[in-house]
C-alpha cells in the first residue's frame, strides 16, 4: 500500500494530546533538572561529608543506569514502600533528577570557574557565604552554564519518549496507539518526528531569548 | 587582654601559609580619621596585612581590634561567622581587581548588600546608589554594567559599592596598579575626597606621591615586618633603615 497523509486530520487530535503530553512533561522535568541541579552542585561543593553521601549515591544511580530501569524503579518500585505516583509524575522525576544530576556536573565546573575575587568581594561586604552563593556565584555560573544545559534540555525532550514504558501517552505513544488502528507507521512517525523537530525550534528559541537577556560578557 | 583605646589596633599579628611565615610580630595603631600608607616591595606581606584586618586572611596569631570590639575573637563557628559578617560591614575594601559584580549594574552592584543586609526600602536603596555613585562621579553610569565602564570607571564603582555600607574603615590594596595610567588619577581624586571626609584609611599602594599628599603616616614593610613608620616627610625625606633607603631610591627612580 501507498502512503497516504490525507488519513492524518482524523487522529490529529490524538496526537496533540500526546504533544500536549511531551511539551508539559519536558517543561516540567527541565525545570526540575535545573533547580536540582543547582542544589546538587551546592551540596556536592559545600554541604557536610555526611550530607553529601546520600547525593553521592543518587549521583551514582541516575548516571551509572539506564534511563528506562530509573523510571521502572520510580513508577512500579516505589509503589512497594508505599509511594504510589501517576505515572507522568514518575515520569517528570525520572526525568528530572536523570537530568538534574547532568546539570549538577555543568554547575558544579561554572561555580568553581567564578573567580574567586567575587566571592571575597561579597563576603567583606558582610554577606555570608550562602548569601554570597545564591546572590553572586551561583548566578554567574548559571549565565555560564546556559548553551550547555540548553543541549541537556534537547536530550531530555528526546529522551521524554521513554516514559512511554509506564503508560503515559506523550507523542512517541501516542503515535504508536494510533499506528495500532491505521497500520500506518510511516505516516505517524514521520508526523511525530515533525512534531519533536518543532519542539526542538521553540525550546532553541526560548534558550536564545534566555541568553540574550542574562548574558553579561565580564 | 587590655582594654582598647585606639581605633583601629594590631597586636603582634602573626600569620603563616604553611611553612611561610608571611607576618611577623607586627603591631599598628590607627586613629580615628587617620589615613596610614603601607609601602613595600612585593611579597613583603602588604595584602596579607589588609586582609587580615577583616579576616579575609586570618592570622595565625596576635589581634586585631577595631573600634572597641576584637575582630578575630575566638568563638564557635556559627556565632565566630555571625560576628564576623557584622565587623565586615564596619570595613569597606577595595581591591586592585575591582572585583565588581559583572552580573549587576553599578545601580546594583552598589545596593544588593545595604539591600540584602541592612533591608532599606526600595526609595532609600534607589537614593543610595544615586548618592554613592554621584560622589565617585559616576552618576551617568549607573545602569551601565561593568562590562560597559573602563578601569578607572570600574573602581569608582567599587568603591562607591564598598562606602555603600557606611564604613567606619576603608581598606585599599594598591586600587590603581591594575589601571592605565592616565585612569589613575580619577580614583585618586576619589579617594583624596574621602581624605578630606576624614575617612579612616589603610591604603596599601606602591604609588609614592600619592602616598606622599594623602597620608598621614606611611609604614614601610619588609618580609613580614614593619621595617619603618612616620609621617611622609619624615619617612620619604629622612629614612633612618638602610632597607627602606634602598627601597625608596628604587621606588622613586623607577618611576620617575
Ligand atoms: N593564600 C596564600 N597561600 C600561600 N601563600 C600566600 C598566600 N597569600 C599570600 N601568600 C604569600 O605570602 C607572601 C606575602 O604576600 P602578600 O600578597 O601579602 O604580599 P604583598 O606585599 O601584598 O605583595 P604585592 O606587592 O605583590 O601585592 C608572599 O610570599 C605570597 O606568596
Ligand atoms: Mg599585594
């Protein structure tokens, strides 16, 4: 059989819905992903030995296994502590901290990176050191950071698709549901890959906007 | 120990990086409006000096009292960074890297700590900038950021930032020796108006006739020690030490 497009309008509502699926879960999780991974970097620099243990061991099992094995562990291992989430918010934290720990690395380097003139300037003002972190360090090393957890933030929305494996019909399930009833794989997937292609061109666009508006060359 | 009785008071101030004993012994005394110069070459412990003043560097032994109160007192951690935040506030510095805040205006740069610190309104914090940076005649630039100014734009800013916080002490370590020469003299000016306000300064500096028209007593430090100290006259015209002869007639050659 040939291809036909013209059977697309039927199901397209379907397939926003799983749009509207990928787009909120990867806002969601992306924001997650950056303020964790501000606060992973600061506990990693700064918090007690015994503080930073428990980060480590988070650090070590979003990096060191796969991204799928993290959401089977979120959505169906919790449940057996007790901790019972929708699978989209499994998904968000899944998501999230996978990447919170990536950004937490980019962070990390940045903050070290920030001469440390400005941290000695902000303390002989009076400011203490948490103060000195959250008003003068961090944000010069998030300004810094921004290009490559743009980058981040693209393989999180590509990665998005995996929460597929727990049942949330986001675009790449959503596809897949409607390919179920059509038989029509090449259609629906080349649709979803336009779909993450524009994805893709808005959250390039809003990181442009972002740099634009705090980059401050020193 | 005794009680303090002048405003700013050194008691054998001791510090060492490991192995390197970086000062030794050095005591000092400054009153109140009184501006000191410390001179010497480099290496001889000048910034540790000034930065030990609010334990930027801590020594390693001895006391630094200011106003009354002991800066380097022994306390627990906590209560030791409390204390040490308020006597910070009490003691503007100025560093020969300007050390602005590259993220912020000079509007900013200015306000965030009486902002963070001191929790002034928003019409006493805009008031504020517009009357540190008007002193340091940089009024016009006050949305700029510091990206956009020169060097010696930068370290008026700095130290507009720094008398922010009403100091009762000034601190400079050699605020010229990174700029152009012909951006020295406007922080100069800057800081002889501060002079003129009997602004208690220490300023570290390797420039002799600045030291020369603004100090009212200049130190010459020589590996770790004071080597010398007395009023400029005195001090530049008739010193008494074979080091700081030595020191001054290359000083005064190399730069003229
Ligand atoms: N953080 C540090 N760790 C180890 N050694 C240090 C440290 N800071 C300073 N020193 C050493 O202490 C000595 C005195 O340094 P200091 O910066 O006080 O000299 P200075 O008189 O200000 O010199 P300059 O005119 O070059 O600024 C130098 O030998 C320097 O290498
Ligand atoms: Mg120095």
């Amino acid at each position: 059989m040939g291809l036909d497009f013209s059977i697309i309008p039927k199901y397209m509502d379907i397939i926003l819905l799983g749009v509207g699926w990928t787009v909120g879960i990867t806002v969601a999780a992306a924001l997650l992903s950056f303020v964790g991974g501000i606060i992973f970097a600061v506990i990693a620099l700064y918090a007690p030995w015994l503080i930073r243990q428990p980060f480590r061991l988070i650090e070590w099992v979003f990096m060191g296994t796969p991204l799928l094995l993290q959401l089977f562990l979120i959505y169906f291992g919790l449940v057996q502590i007790g901790i019972d989430l929708p699978a989209f918010v499994a998904g968000i934290i899944g998501l999230g901290l996978h990447f919170a720990v990536y950004n937490s690395e980019l962070i990390q380097t940045a903050i070290l990176a920030v001469d440390k003139g400005q941290m000695e300037a902000a303390r002989t003002l009076g400011l203490g050191r948490g103060q000195a972190l959250r008003k003068v360090v961090i944000p010069q090393a998030v300004r810094a950071v921004i290009p490559p957890i743009g980058n981040n933030m693209i393989a999180l929305l590509k990665d998005s698709a995996l929460v597929s494996v727990i049942g949330v019909s986001e675009l790449t399930l959503s596809a897949q549901r409607v390919i179920g009833k059509t038989y029509r794989p090449f259609e629906f997937y080349i649709l979803a890959a336009a779909f993450y292609y524009v994805i893709n061109l808005c959250m390039e666009w809003v990181q442009r906007k972002i740099e634009r508006r705090i980059s401050i060359s020193r | 120990m005794t009680e303090q009785t002048h405003f700013v008071e050194i008691r054998h101030a001791q510090k060492s990086f490991g192995a390197l004993e970086v000062l030794k012994d050095i005591s000092l005394n400054v009153e109140r409006g009184q501006i000191v110069g410390i001179i010497g070459s480099s290496g001889s412990g000048k910034s540790t000096l000034l930065r030990a003043i609010n334990d930027l560097d801590p020594l390693t032994g001895g006391e630094i009292w200011l106003d009354g109160v002991q800066v380097n007192k022994t306390l627990p951690h906590r209560q030791y960074e409390k204390h040490i935040n308020e006597m910070r506030q009490n003691v503007g510095m100025v560093f020969q890297h300007f050390n602005l805040f590259p993220h912020m205006t000079a509007r900013e740069n200015v306000t965030m700590a009486p902002k963070l610190l001191k929790g002034l309104s928003q019409a006493d914090v805009d008031k504020l900038a517009e009357e540190q940076l008007d002193k340091v005649g940089m009024l016009e630039r006050i949305d700029y950021y510091p990206s956009q100014l020169s060097g010696g734009q930068k370290q008026r800013v700095a130290i507009a930032r720094a008398l922010a916080m009403k100091p009762k002490l000034m601190l400079f370590d050699e605020a010229t020796s990174a700029l152009d020469p012909e951006l020295v003299e406007e922080v100069n000016l800057v800081m002889k108006k501060l002079a003129e306000e009997h602004m208690t300064m220490i300023i570290v500096t390797h420039e002799m006739d600045f030291a020369a028209s603004v100090c009212d007593r200049v130190l010459f430090m020589d590996k770790g020690v004071v080597v010398e100290e007395g009023p400029p006259s005195v001090l530049f015209k008739n010193p008494t030490q074979d080091r700081t002869r030595e020191f001054l007639r290359k000083h005064i050659e190399g730069a003229s």
